[in-house]
C-alpha cells in the first residue's frame, strides 16, 4: 500500500518538485480533517499489521505503522501551520556569505538525494564535469514498485549517454497497451472514454535502472556518498560549502562532521527538503493531492492488459457546510510487473490545503 499527500504549490514559489505522502479522509474542502489513526487496537492497525515490513512506496511513501503516525503528524503539522509573520522565524538552512571559499571547490556539482538526482548526476557526469551525490538513506536504490513511464521518454535517457538500450530493456518488466482516460456520465451527459498507445505503458524496475546509472556514474569518476546527512549549505562567492554528517543505522545523525564543497548544488529531496521548507516558510500550499495506492492480485490475465491514466467513476460531488465542498474521487491503474494477475491502482482527489 502507497501512502501519498502531494502538495500544490502557490504561483510563483519555488519546489523541488519532489512528493510528501499521507493518507487522509476528505470531510470538506474548506474544513478537511485527517482521520485519526487511532490506537493499537484499531482496526487500522489491524490492517497495517499485516503488511510486510518493508516500505513499498516511492519518495516519502510508507506501509508501516510507524510511518503511518509519522504521515499523521505532518498533515497535522501542514492543516495547522501558521503564516506570513505568525509563523516565526525563518529557518535558517542555507545562508549567503560575501567571501570566498578556503580553497577552490572540491566538485563542480553536488546534487543531493540519489533516487531521481542519479540521473541528472550522470548525464553531468558524462560531460566532463565533477559530481558527487549525496544520499541520505543507507543504500542508493530504487523502490521495488514499477515506474510507468513511456518508451520516447526511455529514449532520451538513451540519448543522453545515461543509459544504454540493453540496460533499458533489462529494466522493463512489463509493456502493455492501450491507454484509457474515462469519465463518468451524468444525467445529462454520457460517460466518455478515450483510448490512447504508448502513454505511461511501460513498467520499469526502478532498482534495475537506478544501479545501472550508477555503475556508470562511478566508471566515469562520479562519486556517491551514502548514508550522508546535509547539514547546511553556506553559499560564498566562489561556491557552495556543505556540512555533512553519517547516518547510523538507527536512521539518526552522528556527531562525526565532514564537509564537501562545489560551485552549483542540485537539490533533489523533494518536499521534505530543508532548503524547500525555508524557500516556503510561512506559505501553505494552494491545494492537496491525496492519494491512496495499492497492489492487487487475481485480476483475469486476459483482461488485465491496459492502463487506466485517468478516470472516474462518479461525477462532481458536493459536501461538507451547506454543499460548498466540491469534491471528484479519481483513478489510475496499470497491470504490474510482478504477475499476470497483478494490478496498481492509485485513487487521488484534490483539496485545498
């Protein structure tokens, strides 16, 4: 099960585009509040019991109990943050310093979190620049659900020198076809279907194409730091320095400090990112995406052969105080990689934050 909130970010402000997930239950658009988790006697926790320990998400995604309360105090944390100038102080994570460097920097380019920023540390790699990548997790890898994605975009990683076509074709574990994007009916209108090819119908394995990037990041001099912490960024005039610390195996930071240093930094940590959180200190989202995934199996394999991009199943609902809440439950689905009868399926709504 895939546990995501992702946050809509206001005009103008800048993002990571990364994603943080929670599950919630949507009781209005103006007044939405996210159902307790409960107790250990929960029926909740009675589900989540059963899981398998291993996380199965992607960034920020959770199957545990644990990381469910966790996912619960954020969105606490998000509905009841305070802004502009009630929000207090501003954290103070990368700070500006008008001198230059003690010595001239160690990389051309640091990027910081390896599941995505692998791939841009590559392909830079491979055009003669220094880069060095920063990973917070013990090991670099990817999750071991699909990602759907489309061969033209396969293609440009090919292009890019990131890849090989061998090394892409390993990684695939499933290609199907077509694509439907559907949309309930009404009263008034009729229920509209529309099927498209070579849309997001390819399942890759994430972890098969993040070590393969990474094998050849490091044959060309790059160089991956995992189980590393970033403590900061001072940004001087000739470059960036950057106070790094290890992780134990508990997850926790050590007290041991090193520093690496470089001319840009790529910030790929998406929306827990200390850098994002002081850029929108004091600024909520515009609005929510709340999703919950899962994987299924005993799907006939005879049918079980096309995506769903987008489609709903019930029309534009009204709830919460005097109807004002509008509110459309949407979904996607792809046959999954791990079997035949097996199914992805995301159900998504959007909210206001």
């Amino acid at each position: 099960m895939l546990l995501a909130l992702a946050l809509l970010n206001s005009p103008g402000a800048l993002t990571t585009g990364g994603r943080a997930r929670a599950l919630g239950r949507v009781a209005s658009r103006a007044r939405m509040s996210f159902t307790a988790v409960g107790s250990e006697q929960s029926r909740t926790f009675s589900v989540m019991a059963k899981l398998n320990e291993r996380q199965t998400g992607g960034a920020g995604g959770g199957t545990s109990w644990e990381a469910l309360k966790r996912l619960d105090e954020s969105w606490l944390r998000l509905r009841t943050m305070r802004t502009g100038k009630e929000a207090g102080p501003l954290p103070v994570f990368v700070r500006e310093l008008p001198y230059a460097l003690d010595a001239p920097p160690e990389y051309d380019v640091i990027v910081v979190g390896g599941t995505i920023g692998i791939f841009l540390a590559c392909a830079l790699q491979l055009r003669g620049l220094r880069v060095v990548v920063l990973e917070r997790a013990l090991e670099l890898r990817g999750r071991e659900q699909d990602w759907n994605i489309s061969r033209k975009e396969l293609a440009e990683l090919i292009a890019a020198g990131v890849l090989s076509a061998e090394e892409v074709e390993a990684a695939i574990g499933i290609e199907f076809n077509p694509m439907r994007c559907a949309f309930a009916g009404t009263d008034e209108t009729p229920r509209v279907e529309v099927w498209t090819k070579d849309v997001l119908n390819v399942g890759v394995r994430p972890d098969s194409l993040i070590q393969a990037v990474r094998r050849r990041f490091e044959a060309n001099g790059g160089v991956v730091r995992e189980g590393t912490a970033l403590g900061g960024l001072e940004v001087h005039t000739d470059g960036v320095r950057a106070p790094i610390r290890p992780v134990a195996a508990t997850g926790s930071t050590e007290s041991d400090e090193d520093f690496v240093s470089g001319r840009l930094v790529l910030d790929a940590m998406g929306n827990a990112s200390p850098v994002l959180a002081q850029q929108r200190h004091g600024i909520k989202p515009d609005g929510v995406c709340l999703v919950v995934g899962t994987a299924a199996t005993g799907y006939d394999p005879a049918s079980n052969k096309y995506g769903d991009i987008i489609a709903t199943a019930s029309p534009l609902e009204f709830g919460g105080a005097e109807n004002s809440s509008p509110m459309q439950i949407f979904w996607e689905a792809f046959p999954a990689s791990s079997g035949p009868k097996d199914r992805t399926t995301y159900m998504f709504t959007f909210v206001d934050a």
